[in-house]
C-alpha cells in the first residue's frame, strides 16, 4: 500500500484505485517489561492531585501476570548477565560487562543431527523433538547449576558454560568448617582451582548419568564429550539495534578469552564418554583427579577419568557448591523486566507473556545464513568497539530485509553469526532473495571494517523453538539446513558467498547463480551442489534505447522479487497481460484512463516491441482538462496484483506512440535502500531522450560524459556525487545525498527538455512483501523525491 502524498506538495493530482492507509499500532496501556506492576498508577491530575492507584484486584492481577512472565524471561538469560547488572556493567556504552577469571566448560552430545533428520519427516516431529530435547537438557542443566555452572550459550547440542571463580570463603553462606571444595579436613584449593574443580566434578557426573541417554525415538542415543579451559574471561555484550517488529533494542552477548581457545581443542581430543582438560585447567587439579590412559596427540592435554575419592568426590563437591551458592538473592525482579527483553526475541516473549510458549515449537521452512568472521581480537583494546560497530552493522543489514540475528558466538571457527529468515512474524514468500541480499550487504560491512567475512546460506524445512530447559534455554533453529550452511560457510572463500541448490531454485531473478563443484561431506556417499550468488546487473538502458524503444525498469526488477523466466519472456508475458487485462472494457481502471488519454484501448500498441517516432507532424491529442493535456500528476494505488503496473505500462506506451510523450523513470523497492538506484534510473532516462533528440548524435555514448555535456551550468557543482552512482547503482553509503544531488540535476533536465517535447515523469515504489514500517523508510525518501520532482 503506497499512502498519498499531500496535495500541496504535488499540486493536483488525480487518483485511480483505492488504498487503506494502515493505522499506526498503539501502544498498550499496560505492557509487561515497562515497568513493574506495583509502581503502576492511574494518573489522573484534577488540580495538580494524583488519583488514588489501582485496586486491589487489579493490581493482584497484574503482580500474577508479571511474575509467570518473569519467571519464564529469566530461563532466557545466563546468571552472569544479571550480575553484570547489579554491579553496573549494563550501562549504555559498555561492551565488556564482565570480567572475571575461572573455568569454561563446553559439552557437545552427538546424535543431535540423526535426531532432526528423522523428526523433520514427521507430522509431529516439531512436539517429539521439543520433548527429547527438554527431557535431555533437563537434567544436565540441573546438573550444572547444581555445581554453580552457568550456561553462557546453547549451538544445537552445544552448551558453553562458565564455572566463575569466586572466594567462597568471603561469602555470607560460609560455615567457616568445611572448605569450599566440600572435603573436611583439607585445605582451602582457593578461588581459582576450586572453578576448574567443580566443572571437573560436573563433568564426571554428567558422564556417569548421561552417557548414553536413550531419546526414546527408534535407537538414537545421545551422547556428551566435554572440553575444559581455564583462564581471563570476558563476558561482552555489543548490538542495540531495533529490530522492524518490536520496538525494545535487541542485545546479543557472549564469552571470549583464552580458555575459548583452550576447548576449541580439547573437545576435539575427547571421544564421547570422556572429558579433556587443557594445560592450564589440569595445572590446578592435577592433585585432585585421576588421569586417563588414552594417550593423546596433543600430550599437553590431559583425560579425566575420575575424581581422585582419596581425597574429594563429586557428591561433596557438589553439595558445597550447593551451599555456598547465593546467585539466587541476585536474580532479576519485575523492574528489570525490561532489561530482559533486549535478549530475548519479540515473537518468543509475547508467548511467554501469554503462558503459551510451547506454540513457539515448530517445524518450519526458512532461510539460514551462517557467517564467519575471522581477524578479529575481541579481548584487545579495541577489540570490543570493533566487535560493536560489526555487530550494529549485521542488525542494520539484517533488520533492513526483515530478517533476524539468532545466534552470535566465539568459537573454534571465530566469530560465527547466525541469521534466520522466515521466523515469525517475519515471514515472506520471498525469504531466500532477502537472505542472498543481505549477504551482499553484510560483505561490504566486512569489506569497510577490513575483516574477512565467509558466508553459507541454506533454505529448507527445520525446527525453531526453544532448546533447554525451564532453569535456563535459548530460541533456536536446528536440522539439517543449519548444519549445511556453515559447511558452505567454511568452504567459501573470504567475502564470498556459497548457496544450496534449493535457496537457488527459490530465489526470484534478481539474483544469478553460477554452479560451482558440489560438495562432498566427509563419511558420505553423496555430493551437495553449489552456488554462487551474483546480483543481476541492471540494463544500462533504462526508457528510450538507443533502438528508440521503451525499456521498462520493472523488467530489471521484477515487483515483489517476482521469480520469472528472463527478460525475453518477461516482456511477451507482459505485453500479453496488459492486453488481457487493458483489453476488458469494462475494467474502471482502463476506462478512467482511456478518459484521460483519449481514444479506446488498442491491442496493436503491445503487440511486439513498439519505436518511438517524432517524425508524426500531427500527434493526437488528450482530451481538454487532462493532465495529458495540461500537466499534472496521475496516482495508481490499489493492493499487489490488481493491475497497476499493467496499467501504468499501457499509459507510457500509449503518450509515447500517440501523444509522443517520452518516458522518464525513477523507480524504488522492494529492497531497502534503492534511493540511489532511482538516482540511476533518473538520469539514464533523462539522457535517453537527449540522445533520441539529438539528431547529429554527437552526445557521447558513456553517460557520464553525456550528462555533462547537457547539465545546465547552474546545477553542475553536484555532478561529482552522480558519478559514483552511475557507476555503481546498488551503493548505500550517502545514498540520500547522492539522490539529492540527482534530483537537483534532474530538475534542471526536465525544465531544460519541456521547451522541446512533452515529458512522462514515471515515478514508483514498490513495497513488495515487507510487513513493518522501519523496512519501509524508503516510503518517506520516495515522497520527497516526488514532492521534488
């Protein structure tokens, strides 16, 4: 739906179709996260007095509902980040939130692949899968809490989980006999070896009650191999973009430092059933634990086999952990409400709020884009401000083609972000274009910030929901298209692009996609094609071709990324369908336009490409009154696939054939953005009808050397800002200045070509399949531009 501009900033303008002007959405009176229930008054000033506050019941209510709505955020938020919060690292402008030293321990559970695989194909694999994996992570996370384990951050059947270091001796749970460790008798291991101890005592544990673990779907099994480090960590928190659907800034936090490292090759050295330490988490509790005898290829690393029982076990460590644990008296409340909300998505929270959050479960078909970033140092200086501006710039690439960002982590492969296209509310028949296209932004936000960027982008049927527990669980996609994705992503080269065939076979033809050789994944049998995106390079003849035909901008880009078969078959599918449609005698749109124009509707103008000729002394002539006739603006509004651009293609062929009426386009969307690509059309256009009027043809055949052979004098200090976009139509950066500079030029043009020939300003926008205003800003740069014009 395209809003109508004022009249006072067109002048009159005659309007053919109808619209509805969507309503802007109102806020709630009341929303959880705002604030907490029991500071909400009804404010009702009488002379400067304050009514009395809400009832007792009301307010009953409200506390109620708040608080289940608290209690299922909190599971969506790791204990460190809260406090982070309480000792004021949550501030505006602070990246690193926490530091700190201690263990990390990162558990991986085989299985979790076949599991998907054989759940995607059924009916209600979606409920079976959303119940095998609670009933996993259930007990493991309880497990890991117990021990004073927080889980940082879920990758399928990953966890990455922070034994923080803390001087338990110091502590208001302190008995003051039995040493943190738990074993009497012994003395304090401190802050430091106690961390490593507990994660070695958790890992054990879970082995010895998770090994195995029967899913109950035919005979997979799940089953864990664990890494340890031990180091400096930090804890970063870097994004504040706000995403189109919600209007709370979303934050992405993770874990970096050195023990990150460490795991990245100590999970790899451990089959499932065993525990690998690196050399800086044994050097602590070497004393402490019995060593495997598996040797290993990195001898510097170590098994664990068990605890040393001589000394400590784990049911006494984990019960001092237990006892001495207080992160509960430092929990989010209801006034932190909406501090939660900036890590948790829209569509998730407002099932939470509803006491619904099982229907966020589903087997869907979406678009993943998995996305690699290596060369950066998070833990130096800069390191956090860099990871800031990346990850501000991956929202804004992501958000602008309303997809989402689900996933963003240090691992082995560096920096790894996660991009979904097609979750809910943000579903669009066109997902796997918009998430090729933000790739082609997101790689000149590497290029800018100097980093290399790989990109693997898939589009399948997979599971989105909620993997955990109730204790603690993330928002999550899983199946095989996400695993294929960043295998792609790990075989592209830096700053390029590799596609599956069915993200190929799904994406409209703005896109080309060159075959390269098929993948072949390790242990199978099979290979997987692949491909790599190319954006389409626009016509550089847009309106009078030097063969004096009309070239539509629309044939370049199709409305809505409509999937056709080429140009060729574009255009005769075009021109079929204008007379079909036009061809209907009693369709309102073609009547009130012939009205206009004069004449009856002609099938003879759209059969085969039409030349235009001035060489007609005595063109026909509009009826008296008609903006044909007299100049003024036509509107052609109404919902997608009613008939407007049909309509508008009969009106151009028809003023150029028999008004002799030339044609200049300005045409914007469906894609964010196209401010400077309406520039291009602008003056390419213009310059079609310079060259078609320019008998000896001595206008030069490179644009730019054209527009300034033609630019008046007056308007000429903006042609260097043009250049750039006549030599590059898809660049963002400056995009409004470069438009600005274009309409000045164009204007001059226009006012320069009317003392000649009569000229057809064609102006579009094309929303496409976009559902919330902030992808649609374009709207205002386009009423501008018109307003301009």
């Amino acid at each position: 739906r395209v809003p109508v501009a004022p009249e006072d900033e067109l002048g009159p303008v005659t309007v053919i179709g109808m619209a509805d002007v969507p309503r802007q959405g109102q806020e709630p009176l009341l929303e959880a996260g705002s604030t907490s229930s029991a500071s909400v008054q009804r404010q009702q000033k009488s002379g400067g007095v304050v009514a009395d506050p809400y009832n007792e019941s009301v307010m009953s209510w409200l506390n109620k509902r708040n608080g289940a709505t608290l209690q299922g955020a909190l599971a969506f938020v790791p204990w460190v980040l809260q406090q982070a919060y309480f000792e004021g690292g949550l501030s505006e402008g602070d990246f690193v939130i926490h530091r700190g030293q201690g263990a990390v321990m990162f558990s991986d559970a085989s299985g979790f692949t076949t599991l998907t695989e054989r759940l995607a194909k059924k009916s209600n694999g979606a409920e079976q899968l959303s119940e095998c994996l609670s009933s996993f992570f259930t007990p493991l996370i309880d497990l890991i809490n117990s021990y004073r384990g927080d889980v940082i951050k879920f990758a399928g059947g990953a966890l990455w989980i922070y034994f923080q270091a803390f001087d338990d001796t110091k502590g208001e749970n302190y008995n003051g006999v039995v040493p943190p460790h738990g074993t009497f008798g012994l003395p304090d291991l401190g802050p430091l070896a106690t961390a490593v101890l507990r994660a070695s005592a958790c890992s054990v544990e879970v082995h010895k009650r998770m090994y195995n673990f029967e899913t109950g779907v035919d005979d997979v099994l799940f089953c864990l191999h664990i890494g340890i480090g031990f180091g400096d960590i930090h804890i970063l928190q870097v994004g504040g973009i706000r995403p189109p659907e919600a209007h709370v800034p979303r934050c992405e936090y993770f874990i970096a430092g050195p023990p990150m490292e460490q795991i990245s090759v100590a999970e790899k050295l451990a089959i499932d059933g065993e525990t690998c330490l690196s050399p800086q988490a044994w050097e602590l509790v070497e004393g402490c634990v019995i060593e495997g005898k598996r040797k290993l290829a990195r001898p510097e690393f170590h098994l664990l086999d068990r605890m040393d029982e001589s000394k400590y076990t784990f049911p006494t460590i984990k019960h001092a952990a237990i006892e001495n644990d207080n992160r509960a008296a430092h929990q989010f409340k209801l006034d932190e409400l909406g501090i939660i909300r900036r890590y948790i998505p829209f569509s998730v929270f407002k099932q939470i709020e509803c006491g619904t959050l099982v229907y966020v479960n589903e087997m869907r078909n979406i678009s993943v884009i998995s996305i690699s970033s290596t060369g950066l140092d998070v833990m130096s200086s800069q390191g956090a401000t860099l990871t800031q501006e990346l990850m501000v710039s991956v929202q804004t690439a992501c958000y602008q083609h309303e997809g989402k960002v689900n996933k963003f982590l240090i691992d082995d492969k560096g920096m790894t972000f996660l991009l979904v296209f097609g979750l809910p509310p943000l579903v669009h028949t066109d997902d796997p274009t918009r998430a090729v296209l933000a790739c082609f932004d997101t790689v000149k936000v590497f290029k800018k910030l100097q980093l290399e960027g790989r990109f693997g982008v898939t589009t399948g049927r997979s599971y989105c929901g909620v993997c955990g527990s109730a204790r603690r669980m993330e928002y999550t996609v899983l199946g095989d298209i996400v695993n294929l994705s960043l295998k792609l992503m790990l075989h592209a080269k830096p700053g390029s692009i590799l596609c599956d065939e069915e993200t190929k076979n799904r994406s409209s033809t703005e896109l080309i996609f060159n075959a390269l050789a098929p993948l072949k994944p390790k242990g199978k049998d099979y290979t997987i094609p692949v491909f790599q995106p190319v954006k389409k390079d626009p016509s550089a003849a847009i309106g009078l071709t030097p063969e004096r035909i009309v070239r539509f901008p629309w044939y370049d880009h199709p409305f809505a990324g409509a999937s056709v078969g080429g140009d060729s078959h574009l255009s005769s599918s075009m021109q079929m369908r204008v007379k079909e449609l036009c061809g209907v005698k009693t369709w309102e749109g073609i009547v009130r336009v012939q009205r206009m124009l004069g004449g009856s509707f002609s099938k003879a103008l759209h059969q085969g490409e039409q030349v235009i000729s001035l060489q007609d002394q005595s063109p026909a002539k509009p009826p008296a009154g008609s903006p044909f006739a007299e100049g003024g603006v036509v509107v052609l509004m109404s919902e997608a696939g009613l008939g407007k651009t049909e309509l508008a293609e009969h009106i151009i062929v028809s003023a150029a054939c028999r008004l002799q009426m030339l044609p200049v386009f300005g045409t914007m969307g469906p894609r964010p953005g196209d401010g400077p690509r309406m520039a291009s059309e602008l003056i390419r256009s213009t310059l079609g009808i310079y060259r078609m009027l320019d008998a000896k043809g001595e206008l030069p055949k490179e644009d730019f050397a054209a527009l300034e052979c033609v630019t008046p004098l007056e308007v000429r200090e903006f042609l260097p800002s043009i250049k750039q976009v006549l030599k590059d139509s898809s660049i963002k950066d400056r995009g409004e200045e470069m438009l600005h500079s274009t309409l000045n030029v164009v204007c001059a043009m226009l006012r320069d070509l009317v003392r000649h020939i009569a000229v057809l300003l064609v102006l579009q926008l094309e929303i496409g399949t976009s559902l919330f205003p902030k992808a649609l800003e374009d709207q205002a740069t386009f009423w501008r531009a018109v307003g301009h014009l």
